[in-house]
C-alpha cells in the first residue's frame, strides 16, 4: 500500500519528523509502551493511521526499526508504540526517557480489513508482543460495537508475567469483548488457563464460521496452528487475515530486506489474506 | 439404557459426533452425564482409575507433581476435550492429576466397559479408537508447540544481507 493513501503526512516517505516521548509504561519484562508527540502541530494535525500499520522509529546515529502502532492518546494527539528491548534502535531508545527526542516516519504498511469486518463476527488471535499490533482494531471494533458482530479476542503469552495490557481485559470485556486467555507456562497463584493458542479456537463458541474473520499476529509457528484450528472450524480462508511483520528495514519496497516471495511486507503487508500468502508459508527457511 | 440426552450430547461433542449412528448408540449406554462442581479431584497422579471423560463445560487442570516445584499446571482441559485416557490406552496408573476449576459438565464412560465394547464390535471400535487416536494427536501437536517456547526472546540468527 502506498503510504500516501493511508495518511502519511509526508509527501517524501524518507523524511523523518521530530517526536517527543511523553509518558512510558512498563508493560512486561522488557517490554513498554511509549507514547510519542509530533513536535510539528502541522504535522501533527495531518497524521493519520489505520490499525495494523506501523512507523519506523529514528534514532539518529544509530539506526531505524520498524514498530507497530498499538494505539494512540484518547485525544488523538499522541500515538503508542509497545516496544520490546531487541536491538540498538530499542535499547537506544530505552534510555531516552519522558522528553526524549528522536525521528519518526510513517505510517506504513497494509492495515487490519476493518470494512472486512464490519457485520461480522471478529476473532483476535494474539500471541506474545502480537497483541500490540492488534490492539488499534480492538479499540476500533469496541469503539463501534453496533457496527461490529461479537469480537472475541484469544490470547496466548509465555508465562503470566508476560501478558501484555493484563490492566485493559477487565474493560474489554465489559465492553461486550469475549476475552479468552492462556499461557504456555503457568507459575504459581495461576488460576487461568494453560496451553497454547490453537486450543482456544478448538474450543471457542462459533456460531457463524463462514462470516467470521480471524486477525492473527504471532510466531509463524502460532500462526501457522492457529490458522490451522481456524480452517477446521470452517472458516473460509479468505477470512482469515495475518500479520507477518519481519525485517522491515526501509519501509517502501525498495532495500529486499523483508522480501517474502514475490511480496515486499513493508509495503504489501505487513497484514495479508492468508489464501493468497499460503503457498509461502510453506517454504522453509523463506 | 442411555440417558434421554446422553445421545444428544454425544452428537455435539466433536470426539463422537461423526460416530454412525449404531457406534453413537452403544457408547451411549455406557456413557453418563455428570456435574462436577468446581475444585473438585477427578483423579490423582500415580493411582489407578476406571473413567474416561468428555467434556461438555467447564474446565480442568491438570497437574504433575515435581520434587521440589510442587505442583506444576501443564494444561487446561475445556470444552469438547478428552480427559484421561490412560485406562483405555494402557492399564497403567493416570498420569496427571486432574482438578475442576469450575462448576463442570462431562460425560463419564467406565473404561472397562469401553474396552469391552471395542472388543465385542470390532466396526464399533475402529471408529472410537480413530477418534481417541485424533485427540492424542492433537493433544500431542499442542505439547510440541508448549515445548518450542514461541514467544521466547529470540535474535536473528542470520546476519543481515546488506
């Protein structure tokens, strides 16, 4: 998708925009979300993105890394990155704190089908940090819940310590949201469920398979079984929708970087239809 | 005699809803609607038990006893689910202990009896032992998954290509 067409202020996707950071959350071990101001107001004002795309984070002297949008402020004004300590970009930016300044630009990226969605029932798979990048649909399917069917949202996390936005379920699920949760392992005090994801499609309510959609985002692995659970409960394949973000590197098809087949993810995803991604999720090592 | 919604139940519940018709009505006559109310022990690691179970609510923990750890959770049984098939597979001790965590609806078959139906009507059989063989092998594709720790912190292993 041309970044044009969704939003992005800039006419030049190269050039970066300062961005303050004003406020930091601890989510999980390694794991914050930090909330970011276009210093511009301009740029601010024009700023547009749709759930599922993502930005690429600017620090200068030391590199860029592609991250998710998992949100923005109530107001509008500021936008949320949950970010996980992996390379120099994000321990560079770990250490800036509230009123750090760096570059942002985007946004980029093919978004979750939210007109897809609208009358059906929506099933949220997530697993792990995955949840980030789902969290905009979320919020825009509780937003609008006469628009949307029943969201039921499935999540799987390593151990309890490492549920990402553990704080929101309880809202989510007041706002008519089914909120299944699992862990892979469980550690003492647990009372909720253990086991992996693909079993909470097994076994969840699904009155209407063939006018459901699935949005996944996750480990390939996770992805792979969860679609697979999805398939037998009948629905179609081409409701079913992931997130295959990977080395995202120059964010408009030009580096290779993130090349998967004939599809550059940065700008031809990173959320595909899975039908038309399936043949490559079988080639190992692509 | 099957219980009037034993039959029923049976049809909803993916392990024997694709059961003939003639499978489905035996397996009915020795099956048994129960309710469990929550924290309640339907069987122990390390001893002997006689039932094999089907869900049809509620949910289930199952634990192993580790020296030094305690109790470790290794799984939760919901919906749709079998429940301990050690004595229909092997005529061994059960190999975890399972605890409701909620009030619970299954359907209790005595294994004995299980058997003795596989024995009798060997059609019968094949298809409850397929069945049993497809739950195992998911259950066996989901503990595989546990293993591999996917949301473990990874680095790329492959060094960039440019």
């Amino acid at each position: 998708m041309n970044p044009a067409s969704c939003g992005t202020p800039a006419a030049n996707p190269w050039l970066a925009f300062p961005v303050q950071i004003t406020g930091i959350t601890d989510e999980t071990p390694g794991v914050s979300t930090y909330e970011l101001q276009l210093t511009d107001a301009e740029v601010a004002r024009n700023y547009r993105f749709q759930p599922g795309q993502f930005n690429m984070l600017y620090l200068p002297g030391v590199g860029e890394a592609a991250i998710s949008l998992s949100g923005q402020s109530e107001s509008g004004d500021r936008l949320r990155h949950t970010v996980r300590l992996a390379g120099n970009v994000t321990h560079s930016l770990a250490g800036l704190g509230v009123g750090g300044r760096f570059g942002l630009r985007g946004p980029f990226g093919t978004p979750w089908p939210m007109e897809e969605c609208r009358g059906r029932d929506v099933v949220a798979v997530a697993g792990g940090l995955g949840l980030a990048p789902l969290r905009p649909a979320i919020d825009a399917i509780l937003n609008a819940p006469d628009e949307y069917g029943q969201l039921t949202i499935l999540y799987g996390a390593r151990t309890p310590e490492h549920l990402l936005f553990e704080q929101v379920y309880p809202d989510w699920r007041q706002n008519g949201a089914v909120v299944n949760v699992t862990v892979d392992r469980s550690l003492p005090g647990w009372q909720g469920h253990v086991g992996v994801v693909p079993l909470l499609v097994d076994r969840m309510q699904l009155p209407d398979p063939e006018n459901t959609v699935f949005l996944i985002c996750g480990p390939d692995v996770m992805m792979k079984y969860t679609v697979s659970s999805a398939l037998n409960r009948g629905v179609p394949a081409e409701r079913i929708w992931i997130n295959m973000e990977r080395n995202m590197n120059c964010a408009v098809g030009l580096c290779g970087h993130c090349q998967y087949g004939p599809e550059f993810i940065c700008k031809d995803g990173p959320v595909l239809r899975y039908d038309r991604v399936q043949p490559m999720l079988r080639v190992e090592d692509l | 005699m099957a219980q009037p919604d034993v039959m029923q139940r049976l049809r909803e519940i993916p392990f024997s809803a694709r059961l003939p018709e003639k499978a489905l009505t035996d397996l009915a006559a020795i099956a048994e609607i129960r309710s469990v109310p929550g924290g309640a022990r339907l069987f122990r690691e390390g001893e002997p038990h006689c039932c094999i179970y089907l869900l049809i609510s509620g949910s289930i923990v199952l634990e192993m006893h580790v020296p030094g750890r305690g109790k470790v959770q290794i799984l939760t049984i919901g919906p749709g689910d079998v429940l301990g098939w050690s004595p229909v597979v092997s005529d061994t001790v059960m190999t975890a202990t399972a605890t409701t965590l909620e009030d619970t609806e299954l359907i209790e078959i005595q294994a004995g009896a299980l058997l003795q139906l596989c024995e009798s009507d060997r059609e019968v059989g094949y298809f409850l032992m397929q069945q049993m063989a497809a739950a195992l092998s998911r259950r066996l594709v989901a503990t595989r998954l546990q293993l591999l720790d996917l949301f473990a912190e990874t680095t790329p292993q492959q060094p960039s290509p440019l």
